[in-house]
C-alpha cells in the first residue's frame, strides 16, 4: 500500500487562487509519485473524492480554527496518514508550511472577512 499524506487547509477552493492552488498543485504532484493524498479543508468543494470537507455544516464562509482543529483531530483518529502537512498552525501536524503572507497580514484579513468588528 503507498504512504498515505494529508494536507490541511482552511478552503478547499481552487478558485481562490494563491494557498488553495498551490496546494492542490503539491496535491497532484505527490500523487503523480505514487502517494496516497487526501485534502482536509473546513469548507470548499469537494473536486475529488481525495478532498474532505470536514465542517460543511457549519454556518457561514468560515470555520471558527478551534472548530475545525477539532473536526481534524476527530477525522485523524479516524484515518491512518504517514504524513500529515499543513498550511494552518495546528501542533499535531508533521509538517507546517505557512501560505498566504505573514501572520499579521493574514489576521488583519482574517478579522476583515467578518461582517462586523464585534465578530
């Protein structure tokens, strides 16, 4: 059996372009050598049945990350990965790759995404 790779990210959406592309991009590359990938995302389209969408039932565009952190942790003692890589800061993971800018370009967008500044 090939070794199995999971790869988090917040939206599985390849429309967004930037993380999302590329991570869909290592996808397919580690893939094309062999290895057995799976996308774990909180929201997004499910292009493949290589991509989990972990939180689709919650409300809105986003998933609060303790939320998702905890549907992963859930989903991982489910799942057997040799490898789990991700591009969110979650501390169980093998790999963390940063995407998307700096932290505080990524909270400042973060905390513009929600429709009002007491959210």
């Amino acid at each position: 059996m090939n070794p199995a790779v999971a790869i988090i990210i917040e939206r599985a959406d390849i429309a967004l372009g930037g993380a999302e592309r590329s991570v869909f991009e290592v996808a397919a590359a580690l893939r094309s050598r062999g290895l057995q990938v799976d996308v774990l995302a909180a929201k997004g389209q499910s292009q493949t049945p290589n991509v989990r969408i972990l939180c689709a039932d919650e409300r809105g565009k986003r998933t609060g990350f303790h939320t998702f952190a905890a549907a992963l942790r859930e989903h991982l003692k489910q799942q057997r990965y040799d490898l789990v890589h991700s591009v969110l800061p979650v501390d169980f993971a093998d790999v963390y790759q940063p995407r998307g800018g700096t932290y505080a370009e990524a909270m400042v967008r973060n905390a513009d995404s929600y429709p009002t500044a007491l959210l």
